[in-house]
C-alpha cells in the first residue's frame, strides 16, 4: 500500500509538471491580453459596443465553419456569455485563424512529400475483387489520407506493451542505416534507458539515429539536460512545438503519434509512449492495459513519410528523401492480408481518424468493438455507434476502470447514457487503466494506433494508425479483446436511467468535454 501511494504521489507530480509550465504560460498571456482589452473598455463605451459586435461576429463565423457541431458548441456559448473572455480564449485556442502561418508550413511539407507514396495498383485492385466495400475504406485512406494499401506484409499484434517494447529493442539492435522515433511522452528513466543504450551504441556505429517528442507530453518527464545528454549520444533530436514564454498560438495541437521506424524495413506504433508507467514498472492508475503493432514489409515506406513531413515541418532540412524511402524485396510469412498505416492532422480539414472508425461502423454487419481510454465523442460518431447497435450489430467499448484524469473520467462516463440508450453495451476495466487505442469488426477489419475516441484526439492532435484487413493480426486483436472482457464489468444497465439532475450535470460535463 505505501508502494502504492508513493506511486500516485510520483504520478500527480509528474502530471502536474506536464501540464504546468503550459497552462502557466497560457494564463499569463489570457490575463494580459484580457487586462489591456479591459483596460481599454473601461474608458470607453465604443470600446465596448465593438468588443460584443466582434464576439457576435465571431460567433457567426464559427457557425459557418465545416467544424463538428460538438466542438463549435461550447466555443459559442462561451463567447456569448462572456463576450470579451470568450473572443481572447478563442484566438488563442481555438481559431484557425491564428495558426494560418503554421498551417501554410505544414502545407508547403505535404506539397513537397506529395507524390513520394505510389499507390500499388495491382494491390488495390486486388482488395477490390476479394471485398469492394472493404476496398472503399481503404480507398478514403488512400484518397484523403494520402496513405496507400500494401499487401505482402507482416503486422505482429501486441496486446502487452512491455512484449512490444521487447520486440522493438531487438529490432532497435539490427538497424544498419537508421532509426526514426516519435513519441508524444519520454520519461528519462528505466523503460528508455532500454532504449537509449541501443540507440547510443548504433549511433556510435553510424547508424543515423532521430528522434523527436512533444514538448507538453514529456514536460515532467524529462529536464532541461535531456537534449544535450541525448544529442551528446549521436542522436539527432527535435522537439515538437516547445512551450515557450512568448505568444503561443500553436499551443493546442499536440503529436500525439508513437512510432519507430527501424531502416525502412521495420516500423512500431500503438498506445504506449517510452515511460514506466506504460509498462507497469510503476502502477499509479492500476495495472496499465497497453497495445502495440509490428509492420514489416512495403508499408513501412507510410511510417517513414509520416516522420519525414513532421520532422521537416518544425526544420526543413531533407533536401532528399529517396534514400529513406526505398521499397526492399521482402518475402512476407503471411500470404495474404492488407495493410494501410495512415496519419491525421488537426491543420487540414479531413478528419481521417474519426472517419476511418466511422467508415469501419457503416460496414458492420456482426460486431463492433471498441477499446480506448477516454470516450468524448461527436454527434455523427455517436449516431454512428447507436445506428449499428440498432440495427442488429454488437457494439461494445471498452473504457478504463481506473481514471488517470478524474474530469475527463466525468465526461468519459457522461456519454454512457446515450449510447446504451441505442444499445450500445459499456465495460470499465477493473485491474486498472486501459490506454490502448484500437477496433475489431466483424473479425475482417481492425485498426491499431494512437488515436483515441474523444474530440481533442480527433480534431486537435497529430495522430497515426494502422488499418488492417483479412490479416492474422486481426484475429488477435479480437482474441486480446475475448481475453480482456472477463476482467471488465459490464456497466451498461447501471446507466440505462438517471435521475434528473445527473442528467443536467451530465449535459454540462458533455458541454465542456469538447474543450478538455
């Protein structure tokens, strides 16, 4: 029990660490802002008529924007109750406006990467005859995703993070020619020195070693020595979107993907960043239930293009990329299946992720099921989901028994109502908190990443996954999921009905969520 305790100590200190210097930031640059626009008001009755016309104004250009109802919802409220408070935050967070220059960035990437992806075309064609309807989903990938199909690869599926880390390290210790790392979260301790030490000694062979992580994900985690210990090693080091004193109007889009790309030949990714508590060295929240994919084989090259255009986009430094992405003869051990690595980006208008999981939901005809460790969701998502339950398909989403954050917990379990309403069946994982990120449907199609079923992952956050079809790592998708079930309690009657004021608490909960 000390044990125990000493550890969700070291968990709050490190949540905290993570989110402090950002929200401190924030808060002096809306404080400031807010104080002078007040400043300002307080001398003049003009000042004042023009801030409430702009907040009007503003909310009829939020209206008229393509963005999901869910999300525009609370921005709109806030800026008409608060007309002043409301205009500040949204610019700073949630307007496209003031990120107009780093949306041209990463758009000047995607012109320069466009076109280093060739779809196969006997590939495609080939899913086409065995299933059109399947076909279709990987077409939107493809099409609006800008991600191929490849078939004539191998994908090992890992329902245990710390099997998957094992698997990495091996493959970490056969690179020849590099190695490319991206993760939202590293923790300087035991799980990445595994790591670290292998890195350091290719490096030191003359493997090219880079690795790039989110500023706020790792805040706590890490110390202002950690690039010069890292760099010191060999190893190229980039960090994403750094919270810094100045203006931040980038603050809200966060990597969020988790991924190695080992010579071009190998590539990880999954639910788990390279911290110990993703592989239960330490246990704040319970055992952590984590989940984790192999690709090996010609869609690798999806893995390499995704790091290459995230890395430029903070530097432009490749004046090449060809070398990176050369596509090696591989003779894969299973003879069949298809595979599309794809990734999603809050800085274009495509929700590829959310619609992805859609896409799957419209093609179900069995089963539907669902594991992720927070459930903040879109009207169309939750119609989705209650659609396919009515129509006789067996939805089920699996969700934490234990929170790591007890508001987005709240407004996790503020969604239950609705969708067991339209028979959709809920499980809480009792040993702990379930982190991974994936789907199974119909036992034909799953998908294995980083993106989890709420708005912040779905519309704010740099994202990456894996969508499979007719692959032996589907069937054991569905078998992790046949295993896990026992050790969830099924919560769906307990939320059936509610009284009528947990019924407005929960309406105010949905109302926030979008902004969590």
């Amino acid at each position: 029990m000390s044990s125990s305790r000493s550890e969700q100590k070291s968990a709050v200190k490190n949540n905290i660490g993570k989110a402090f210097i950002g929200i401190v930031a924030l808060t002096i640059q809306v404080v400031c802002i807010y104080l002078v626009a007040q400043w300002l008001s307080a001398w003049s009755t003009v000042i004042t008529a023009l801030v409430d016309v702009a907040a009007v104004l503003l909310v009829l250009f939020l209206y008229g924007q393509r963005a999901n109802a869910a999300y525009k919802m609370p921005w709109i409220i806030l800026i008409l109750a608060f007309p002043l408070l409301g205009v500040v935050l949204y610019l700073l967070l949630g307007s496209h406006l003031t990120t107009s220059g780093v949306r041209r960035q990463f758009a000047a990437m995607e012109r320069k990467y466009a076109g280093s992806l060739v779809q196969d075309e006997e590939a495609f064609k080939a899913l086409e005859e065995q299933n059109l309807a399947i076909a279709n989903q990987f077409r939107y990938v493809r099409d609006f995703g800008r991600y191929p199909v490849w078939r004539g690869c191998d994908v090992t599926y890992y329902g245990d993070a710390s099997k998957a880390l094992d698997a990495q390290i091996e493959e970490l210790k056969r690179a020849e020619r590099f190695i490319f790392m991206e993760y939202f979260a590293i923790e300087d301790k035991e799980a990445f020195s595994r790591v670290l030490e292998v890195l350091a000694e290719r490096a030191a062979a003359g493997v090219e070693v880079r690795m790039f992580y989110d500023d706020v994900g790792s805040v706590g985690f890490i110390n202002h020595k950690f690039l010069d210990k890292v760099r010191g090693l060999g190893i190229q080091c980039r960090v994403f979107n750094a919270v810094t004193p100045a203006l931040m109007i980038f603050v809200n889009n966060r990597d969020h993907r988790k991924m190695t790309i080992i010579d071009g030949k190998a590539a990880f990714t999954g639910g788990y960043n390279l911290a110990n508590e993703y592989f239960n060295i330490t246990s704040p929240y319970g055992h952590w239930k984590d989940a984790g994919v192999r690709v090996k084989g010609p869609a690798v090259r999806n893995f390499t293009e995704m790091f290459l255009q995230m890395w430029d986009s903070m530097r432009e430094t490749d004046v090449s990329i060809d070398r990176y992405l050369t596509q090696y003869p591989y003779e894969p051990e299973e003879q069949r299946g298809f595979v599309a690595p794809f990734a999603d980006s809050p800085l274009d208008d495509e929700s590829t992720g959310e619609n992805v999981y859609m896409n799957e939901l419209k093609c179900a005809e069995r089963y539907a099921w669902f594991m992720t460790p927070y459930l903040i969701l879109t009207d169309e998502f939750s119609r989705e989901l209650r659609t396919a339950a009515k129509r006789g398909v067996d939805v089920r989403i699996i969700t934490p028994g234990i929170p790591d954050k007890r508001l987005v917990y709240a407004a996790t379990r503020s969604y239950y109502q609705q969708l067991v309403a339209g028979g959709v069946r809920i499980y809480e994982y009792t040993p702990g908190f379930c982190h991974s990120k994936l789907s199974v449907i119909d036992g034909e199609t799953a998908t294995v990443g980083t993106i989890n079923l709420d708005m912040r992952s779905l519309y704010l956050h740099f994202e990456d996954g894996v969508l499979l079809y007719d692959c032996q790592a589907v069937a054991d998708v569905k078998a992790d999921l046949d295993e896990t079930l026992p050790q969830c309690r099924e919560v769906t009657d307990k939320y059936r009905t509610a009284h009528w004021y947990v019924n407005f608490y929960r309406a105010v909960l949905r109302l926030i969520a979008p902004l969590l």
